[in-house]
C-alpha cells in the first residue's frame, strides 16, 4: 500500500511531528510524533503491517493493538483538522506612525487590495502573489520595514491581529516599489498557531517572535534560484 499527499498539500516537520497544510480548504492538520512516523512510512510505500511494527519498535510502550489501529486510521485519512486558514498569532497593537501625506496612497491601496486577496483560499493566495511578484528585485530588509509600517501605520487591522492582511500588504506595497521580500505562511505547536510574515534572507521583518520559531509551510520567495542572476566574476 502506498499513500500519496495530494499536491496541494503540504507538510513540515515540527518538534512534537509534523503538520499539514491543505491548501484547498486552508485546514490544518496536526499530528504527533507517532502519526507523524506512520505517515511518513505510509508515503514512503511502507505496507501497514511492516509501519505498525516499526511503530512498536520505535515506542515499545504501545501495543501491536494500538499500533495496527493508529496505522490504519492514518491511512483512511480521517484525521480532523485543528484549525482553519485564519492566523492565530495574538500580539500587541504595533505602534502605529504618522505617514506623510504624499506616502498614504500607496499604502491604502495596498491594505485594500490585501483584504481582498486574503478573502480566497491559500493556494489562490499563493497563486496571485507569485503572479505579482515576478520582476521584482529582493527587497532590503530597510524596504521591507518600511513597507510594513506604512500599512500599519494606514490600518488598524493590520497594526493589530490581522497578521495575513498585514503580510500581504507589505509584499504588495514592496512591489509597487520594484522590490519583494519573502512572504511566508507557517505554523507552531504547544500551543498551536498560524502565523504570516515577511522576512529577507530568512530573518522575520518587524515581528516580536524569533527566527525559526514558526515553521515555513507556503512561501513566495524574493526571487526563484532559477530567476537569480549569477554573480559576476571579475
């Protein structure tokens, strides 16, 4: 037997296993280490029998019993989702500037575009932005958190919890400059949360949480390897 994640899934491990992301529904599936090593032995072509006995191996408190069951649950997929496209990451109100007047355009029509764009489903969000950013230079980290402020600094919802909203904007606005920075979409456990940021060369943009402490599950990088331009040689 041999089980296949659909395309529109995507998966990252995390410290306690592992977590899905079904880019159709914007459902979240969390699953602990134990179904986290099933999983991976199912997709691997790993028969049931031969995954719940490395399930016994791996964690010799569990019965062949509950092995068999775990395994066979996993593999009818009948997992519940722990959680919906929404972002989840409660902060603080970020301060918000005053923007000159002759900047307040932009950033308006970012933020508006955005609210649109988060309205649709991830891989239609994903879909959209890979769209816009193509020709775009990398964004400095300097673009970015300007960019960021300006939307804050222009909306209450993005200054507040709307961290997708917020997210969208700064990349949008970014572009309306020729630059992007990497938009991200990732998830932590214990407890869990989604989360959306921007980031440049892997450091989050203007974010209270440390670098690496959500796991990166839908990307919309700065440039694809295949866009970036080799380095001259002298």
């Amino acid at each position: 037997m041999s089980l296949t994640l659909r395309p529109d899934v995507c998966a990252t491990d995390t410290a306690d296993g592992m977590v899905l992301l079904d880019e159709i529904t914007g459902r979240y599936w969390q699953l602990n280490r134990t179904a986290a090593l099933v999983l991976r032995g199912l997709v691997d072509g790993a028969e049931p029998p031969d995954v719940a006995r490395a399930l016994c191996e791996a964690y010799p408190r569990i019965t062949a019993e509950r092995a068999d069951a775990d395994t066979a649950s996993i593999a009818r997929a009948d997992r519940g989702p722990v959680g919906g496209v929404h972002m989840s990451q409660p902060m603080v109100p970020a301060t918000r500037s005053r923007l000159p007047l002759r900047r307040r355009p932009a950033a308006l029509l970012a933020t508006a575009t955005a609210r649109l764009i988060v309205t649709l489903r991830p891989h239609r969000i994903r879909r959209i932005l890979s769209v816009v950013r193509r020709g775009a230079a990398p964004a400095t980290t300097g673009q970015a958190l300007a960019s960021r402020e300006a939307v804050v600094a222009v909306s209450a919802r993005c200054a507040g919890e709307g961290c997708l909203q917020r997210s969208v904007a700064t990349a949008l606005l970014c572009r309306m400059r020729g630059v992007w920075p990497d938009w991200c979409i990732g998830v932590r456990t214990a407890p869990f949360r989604a989360h959306a940021w921007v980031e440049v060369d892997g450091l989050p943009v203007g974010e209270p949480h440390r670098p690496g402490e959500y796991q990166r599950m839908m990307v919309v990088p700065a440039a694809l390897p295949e866009e970036r331009r080799p380095e001259r040689r002298p």
